[in-house]
C-alpha cells in the first residue's frame, strides 16, 4: 500500500476546497465580483460576465465604477466607505434597495445585491453577490401599471363601488360613491354596508345577501335586483338600480356592488308616462270634438256636408299645429288669423290690426274655429264673394283688461239677419260665449256683418314685441277658368288615400294614385307624361318622400306637401313648396292646385 504524508494531504485538501469554490463561483446563477481596498476587481465569474456583456479578462483589473451607472458613482463610494467603517461583514439580497448596473454598451438595469467583506493577509476584500432582477421588474411594473388602472378605473368609474367584507362592513368606497350618498370614503370604510339603506329594508337586504352568499352565485346583472332604493347622509332616499358579484380570496368572501343613481331616470320614465295620458286624453278629445262636429254639422247635399265637415276638422287640425309648435303654451293671435283666413280671399281684401297677444292654450282651438266659420261664410255669403269685399280684422285690449276681438265686413252683397240660426251661426254662439265666457255682438247692416266679442283677460297674455298691421295677406289669385289637370296623389294611409283621391275627383281632377311608396309613385310619374301636379305625404311608412320631390321638380311638376309635421326638411330646397297640415281641408288643398304653376328650370 502506498502511503501520504500529513502535508501531502493537508496540500490536496486546500487544493480540492479551492476546486470546489472555484466550480461554486463558476457555475453560480448570479454574477459574483470581488473588489480590493481600491475597489479594482479581482474576480469576475462567468455569470458576471453574462450579466455585463463582458468578459472577464477586461473586467479584471478595472475599477467597480465602470459597471455603476455615473449618476450612482458617488453615492455607492460613500456606501461602501461606510460600510467598510462599521466593520459589518455582510448585507442580504435586496438590503440595498432598488439599484441598478450598467452594461458594457452602456445600457442600464435593474439589480439586487448582497455584500460582504473579509480580510485575508492584512487585505480587505469586498465581494458582491448580483442579480438580474429585469424580467421581475418588468413583471412587478406591469402588476403596479395593471394596479394602477384598476385603481383609476374604479376611482374614475360613474358607477358607485361598494366592496364589503363578510360582516358586511365596507372595504372600498370610490368617488362615485362619495358624492351618491354624500359621505367621505374615510368615513365610509369600516362601517355596515345597511348605513347606506333605507331602516324599512335593511333586514330584507341582509337576507337577501345571506341567501346570494349561500347560494353560491358569483353575480348578479345590473337591474336584476328589481327596483332598490339608497339612503344619502342626510337621510333623502333614492332609487337605484345594481349589480352584485361575490369573490373568494384566502378563504375569505367579499362582495361587490355598482350601484347606479337612477332618480333622473325615474323622473324622465314618469314624464314620459304623463305625457303619453296627456297625449293620449289629448287626442281622444279632439276626436270627440270631431264626432261632435260630424254629428251637429246640417247641409243640404252631401257635398256640401262634406265639406262643411273638412273645412271645420281641418281648423281644429291647424289650432293643434300651432299648439304643437309652441309646446302646447299657446299661440300667437295675429298667426291664428292668418291661418284661418289667408286661403279665402284676393289681393287687398283683409287687413288685420292689434296688439301682440297671445291666447292660452285653451283658447286656440276656439277662436280657430271662429274665425273659420266667419271667413267662410264670408266666401259663401258676405264681403269675400266679391272681388270688391273686404273683411276688417281687429283686436284691442280694453281698459278692464279684457280682450275685445272684432270681424267687420264692407262692399259685399247686401245682407240681412237672418230668419233662422243654423249650425255655423249657433257654434260661433256657443263657442263666444260658452267655451270663452265672452261677450258676443252681432249686427247685420246691409253693407256687411258685423262682430264684436269682448273675452276675459283668463284666455290671453300679452305678447313682447310689436303689435301687428297687415293688409294683403292673401297668395296671388287664383287664375280666371283654371283647368283641372291631372294630380299624382302618394299617401301611405291607405283610407286618407282614398278620400283625397275620391275629393279630388268630384272636384274634377284627374287622379293618379294613391301610390303608397316612392317606387309605386316613381313608376306612376314615368307613366304619366302630364302631370299637373303631385300631392306629397312626407312620410312614406318611415321613408321620407324628398328624392321623389326633386325628382318631380325636376321634371317641372309642382308639388304640393300634405302631412302631420310642423316643419318640413331641407326647408332651403322645398320653400316656396305650399304645404297642406293634416287633416286635410281638400278645398284649401284645391284653391293650392289651381295656383299650381310648372317648376321653373
């Protein structure tokens, strides 16, 4: 046997122990560097050398400054003085807090050290432990960013978030929920989520949430909760509408809720329904005085009833355009004449005068119809059926404040009272006196009727603006024997179609139509090579009837609008368009025929 002497085998230990930490140092996953007094490495591992993108015969030797980025250079010379001063022999990973290398090519990053010191033969040497910490930065940045916007999410959020615990006491409280229930989250936190709801349904909530907690449901949708209501801090009550959603996180369940205020809305539903019984009760009166119109109206033929019929619906039709215009808050009693009286006379027949006043919305529909029983038969009998009639139209407010409207008639027939009273002459009674409380006068001089009727100060205010002087309001006359044409008729209401069309023709139009599209009508004008004119619904089951108006415009074919709108669109394009509001007086509509003249090109 061979034998080895203590020394030989006291070398070979030493030389396997410095083997072994030279493979340790070699193979470490994190960069090693060993620094002297004058702080000149003297070791470089193989991860160092990865870790700078340098290799270790450049490092060695070189100063520990040069893989420091320069701003830090003075600050890590003052921490290293120190800490070779206070004779510490080492720092954990990560004592030193968040610093960063510097790569051959300049490039910084992110590291975590350890440091330690020792002396060895009178020599101190200071050794670092690095590690690239780039990818968890990275990954702790991008947890931070995502931290961040969930934060400002729920910060920004319109929403109010409530987060509770399993005591139902509040964790979270973001802004929106500050100012809906006016609390600051500082004192919302901590305290129970039933401070913020009504004391009559704090014990339905809390079994609502055991039951929601128990059942095992992650979440609710928004409005799923039915109709809820809140409690601000000053104790008002609000509905709201929520959403609920439960987590469990370490065993321990909290819950969610984005509640939504939903007092605006509630009051816009209310309005909406209060509008839709007002429309509603709305239109059931005006049909009702519709039936009362058809069932008093007498005439001696059925054409006359007809008209008479029309004529009176189509008042009611334009009172209700101006109430409509003006949100049902009245209407201005200078435009109410003017609508009344404009399609019945000639050049320099009318002249009205007065202040500017403006009828209540219960008086509209009245005078309306007075005023269109004396401007027809006025055509019919007095000062309009001659081309040297006129018709004086005047109101004044007197000095009791009430409002004194009157209707004089000159250069017509010779007139007298007349021996009995029919339905026109009772309806302006009635509505004068009844409907109004006014005070009506009626004398018939043989030169032309005379009316007065003085109205309480209840059925009108006073207008700003100027008072209102107007003569010749009428449209130009309409031409001497006019022949009756051909009229493209495009309706989509199927029974308006039929009566319009079945007027027109005892009128002695010809008719095309009704079409009820603007295909049909398109196909109906290539058909037809003279049309007189064309009378237009604009809205053809939710198509607006326009391109067909430019088509027929350009082909010189005068159009005439009939429709429920106030206002019609591209007014520019169509303006000098005369339009006829439904329901449809088919005599005004006929006297607009007659006026018809081509389109110029």
């Amino acid at each position: 046997m061979f034998g080895r002497s203590r020394k030989t085998g006291a070398s070979t230990d030493a030389l396997d122990t410095k083997r072994r930490l030279e493979g340790i140092v070699a193979s470490a996953m994190d960069g090693i560097i060993t620094v002297n007094d004058l702080q000149i490495v003297i070791l470089f591992n193989p991860a160092a050398e990865r870790m700078f993108s340098l290799p270790a015969e450049q490092a060695l030797g070189e100063h520990i400054s040069r893989f420091i980025p320069e701003r830090f250079r003075s600050v890590h010379a003052e921490h290293i003085h120190l800490f070779a001063k206070t004779g510490v022999t080492n720092r954990q990973m990560g004592s030193l807090g968040a610093i960063s290398g510097m790569r051959s090519d300049g490039t910084e990053f992110p590291i975590e050290a350890s440091i330690s010191q020792v002396e060895v033969g009178g020599e101190r040497l200071a050794t670092v432990i690095l590690r690239d910490i780039t990818e968890r930065k990275a990954a702790e940045d991008a947890l931070l960013e995502s931290r961040r916007r969930m934060e400002g999410i729920v910060e920004s959020a319109m929403d109010a978030l409530i987060t509770v615990d399993e005591q139902q006491r509040v964790m979270l409280f973001n802004p929106a929920a500050e100012f809906m229930f006016g609390v600051k989250a500082s004192e919302a936190i901590g305290s129970p989520i039933e401070t913020f709801i009504p004391v009559r349904f704090r014990a339905g909530h809390a079994e609502h949430i055991r039951h929601f907690r128990d059942a095992g449901m992650t979440n609710r949708r928004m409005g799923a909760l039915g109709a809820i209501s809140g409690m601000r801090s000053n104790g008002e009550e609000f509905p709201i509408e929520a959403s609920i959603s439960q987590l469990d996180i370490g065993g321990v369940k909290i819950a969610t809720v984005i509640l939504r205020d939903i007092t605006e809305r509630k009051a816009n539903e209310e309005a909406r329904q209060l509008l839709a019984r007002e429309v509603d009760h709305r239109a059931k009166n005006a049909l009702a005085v519709v039936q009362a119109l058809v069932n008093l109206t007498k005439a001696p033929t059925k054409e006359a009833f007809v008209a008479a019929v029309c004529g009176r619906v189509a008042a009611l039709g334009r009172a209700h355009s101006l109430l409509a215009q003006n949100r049902w808050e009245g209407a201005s009693l200078a435009q109410v004449v003017a609508d009344e009286t404009s399609p019945y006379h000639r050049p320099g027949q009318l002249r009205m005068q007065g202040p500017n006043i403006v009828l209540g919305p219960h008086a509209v529909q009245p005078v309306s119809l007075l005023l269109h029983e004396l401007a027809t038969n006025a055509v019919k009998y007095g000062a309009l059926s001659v081309e040297g009639g006129d018709v004086q139209i005047g109101w004044r407010i007197l000095p009791t404040g009430d409002l004194e409207l009157s209707w004089i008639e000159a250069g017509g027939p010779e007139i007298s009272a007349p021996a009995s009273q029919g339905f026109g002459s009772t309806l302006v009674a009635e509505v004068s006196r009844r409907q109004l409380g006014g005070v009506l006068d009626i004398r018939w001089p043989k030169e032309g009727l005379q009316l007065s009727v003085t109205l309480p100060s209840a059925v009108y205010r006073r207008g700003a603006g100027m008072d209102h002087s107007v003569t010749d309001q009428a449209k130009a006359p309409l031409p001497i024997g006019a022949v009756r044409g051909c009229i493209l008729v495009v309706e989509d209401e199927t029974l308006i179609g039929m009566e319009l069309c079945n007027s027109l023709m005892s009128m002695g139009w010809q008719v095309v139509g009704p079409a009820a599209t603007i295909e049909e009508a398109t196909r109906l004008v290539t058909e037809t090579p003279h049309l007189h004119a064309a009378i237009l619904d604009v809205n053809l089951g939710g198509t607006p009837v326009y391109p067909l108006a430019e088509l027929l415009q350009a082909q010189h074919v005068p159009v005439v609008f009939c429709t429920g709108y106030e206002k019609l669109d591209h007014q520019d394009r169509f303006r000098s368009c005369p339009v006829i509001r439904k329901p449809i007086d088919v005599g005004l509509l006929d006297i607009e025929l007659r006026r018809a003249q081509p389109v110029a090109a």
